[in-house]
C-alpha cells in the first residue's frame, strides 16, 4: 500500500512539474512574441511616422501658401 501511495505522490508531482515547465515554456514563447512585435513597431514604423510628419508639416505650410495669396489677391 505504501509503494501505491508513492506512486501516486510521484505521479502527482510529475504532472505538476510538467505543468509548470509548459506554462514556462508558453510565457516565454508570448514574451518572445511581445518584443518582436515591439521591435517591429520601433524600426519599420517609425519612418512611417516620420513621413506622415514630414507631409502634415508641408501641408500647413502649403494652407499658409494659399490663404496669403488668397488674402493678396483681395487687396
């Protein structure tokens, strides 16, 4: 009866320490997909940013262009 009961226990820790390494395992597979994820955002987005920046700033200073020669031609 005590080897039953050891068997059990071992079994029971078994499954728990393999529990433990597929959690393990699956939070660093989500880590990994987390900082590639951030990692792609930081390089191939930000000329993306720069650019939309860069064309929001030649449009208000295209606007300005406009309302001047606007404001030119009623004088």
């Amino acid at each position: 009866m005590k080897k039953f009961g050891l068997l059990i226990s071992d079994l029971v820790i078994a499954a728990l320490f393999a529990a433990c390494v597929t959690l393990l395992v699956k939070s660093h597979q989500e880590r990994k997909a987390l900082d590639e994820c951030v990692d792609d955002i930081t390089n191939k987005c930000a000329s993306i940013f720069n650019y939309a920046t860069a064309l929001e700033k030649e449009n208000a200073k295209l606007n300005r262009l406009i309302r001047e020669c606007r404001n030119d031609k009623n004088w």
